[in-house]
C-alpha cells in the first residue's frame, strides 16, 4: 500500500488525509504524525467529516493573539520609517457641567 493512501478497515481507499474514527483511534500514533508532517486530518463518523486535526504551529498562526508589537516592527522595517507624520492637535473650548 503507497504510504500516501489512506485505506479504511475494508483495504479501500478512504483518500488522503481522511480517517474513519475507529482507523484514527486504532492508529492514533500515526494519525497524529501525519497531521503534523504532511497536514490537516479528518476525522469521519459515520462517513460524514466530524473533526479536523492540525499540527499546533499551524493552528497557532492565525490564532495569535494581535498586538501593538507586531504593528510596530513592521513599521519599524517600513522603506517609510524616516518620514515625519505630525500629529495634529485639536483645541477645542472646555465648557463646565455642573454635577
């Protein structure tokens, strides 16, 4: 069997990267290794996909958490880091309330 078909219980193909629930869990091991080398794995139950199973790097990328950090190295390599922007301040009167 070529190592990049996936066959069910019955020697069947069952195409690649897509797992019957009791194959997954006979051969947990592998379907786990494969997810992480070769990229996502479905998992089916009663022939229909149920769940899909990345390695964790790839489940992290577009997950992060966005930050101000980010923001700021990319503008920090920018061709445009040297130009000047001034910020313009708006004045505008302060009237009291009375609480």
């Amino acid at each position: 069997m070529p190592s990049s078909t996936i066959r069910n219980r019955s020697g069947g193909p069952l195409g690649l990267g897509r797992w019957q629930l009791q194959d997954a869990k006979a051969r947990f091991c592998e379907f786990v290794r494969r997810a992480r080398e070769t990229g996502p794995q479905r998992l089916t139950v009663h022939g229909k996909d149920a769940v899909g199973v990345v390695d964790a790097d790839a489940w992290d990328r577009p997950n992060k958490p966005d930050s101000g950090r980010h923001l700021v190295e990319v503008l920090a390599c920018s061709p445009l880091k040297d130009v000047l922007i001034e910020r313009a301040s708006v004045k505008s009167p302060v009237r009291d309330v009375d609480l």
